[in-house]
C-alpha cells in the first residue's frame, strides 16, 4: 500500500481500501499509530475515490517503542500518520470529559508503581508522552509558534 494508491472516503471521514475481495478500514489504536484493519460489512454508499496524501496522511519509518513487545502492524516498513494534526489542551474544565482527563494526568504523575510490571508500564506511557510532547514540538516549531505548557493542565 503506497500513500497515493486510491482509497474510499465516506460521508463520515472513513477511510477504505479494497484489496481484490477483502475490505479494509482505517483506525487509528491508543498509540495514535493508524492501520488498515479487515472490514466485513458492506461499504457505506457515496464514498468518493481520494488518496492518504490528499488526505493529510504520510508514511513515516521508524519504530514506536524501544520495547520489542509491541507488535503494531507496519505498513510498508513504515507507520501511517495524519500529518495534519497539532495538539490543543482542553480550556473548558466545566466539561466533565476535561476536569476527568485532566485529573487522570495528575494522579499518574503522582502515582508511585509499586512492582516491576507497573514500573515498566508507567516508564512506556512516560515514553510516549515524551515522543508525543517532541512531535508536537516540531509541529508548532514547522508553524511558526511557541510549544504549550502541556504538563499543567487546567
């Protein structure tokens, strides 16, 4: 699968590709790491033909973790991305989904693991916001602007 190849983009957004018989649709997992995942149901009916490209969509090379346990399906030796994004802290704390994450961000930062399998989780979830807080980063340095305070929430 290559950026340009044709995909199907629905009215809601999905995006599909169809490999002879088999369907597939775009997701993206907790990693924010997206991949075609099978897709059995009939397509949705108005999808217009596009690509991940005009999408906003690239394929970067690299792996995720360090830690060789993740297994996170590649495309291509590669991962999709949505090239188009940023990242916004929430300003709203009336909203309950907010004040909630908000507290969860907290409480980890204050959670001390107790065994080494929550040492190991809380090192990888600390990992990831280090690589997400460093994507972040270039993408505000790419457009111009100043990285948020993303560890004080609201």
């Amino acid at each position: 699968m290559n950026v340009d190849d044709p995909v199907l983009k629905c009215s809601k957004g999905e995006l599909y590709r169809v490999d002879g018989e088999q369907k597939y649709i775009l997701v993206k997992d907790l990693l924010r790491i997206y991949d075609w995942v099978p897709y059995t149901l009939d397509l949705p009916e108005n999808c217009s033909e596009t690509t991940l490209t005009n999408e906003g969509f690239k394929i970067i090379s690299g792996n995720v973790s360090k830690d060789s346990e993740h297994n996170i399906s590649s495309v291509e030796s590669g991962w999709i991305v949505n090239d188009s994004g940023g990242f916004t802290v929430a300003s709203d704390s009336s909203d309950p989904f907010v004040s909630t994450t908000h507290y969860a961000v907290r409480s980890f930062d204050d959670w001390v693991p107790e065994n080494s399998q929550q040492r190991r989780f809380k090192d990888m979830i600390q990992n990831l916001e280090s690589k997400a807080m460093e994507e972040e980063d270039e993408h505000r340095f790419a457009q111009g602007s100043a990285t948020g305070d993303f560890r004080n929430p609201i």
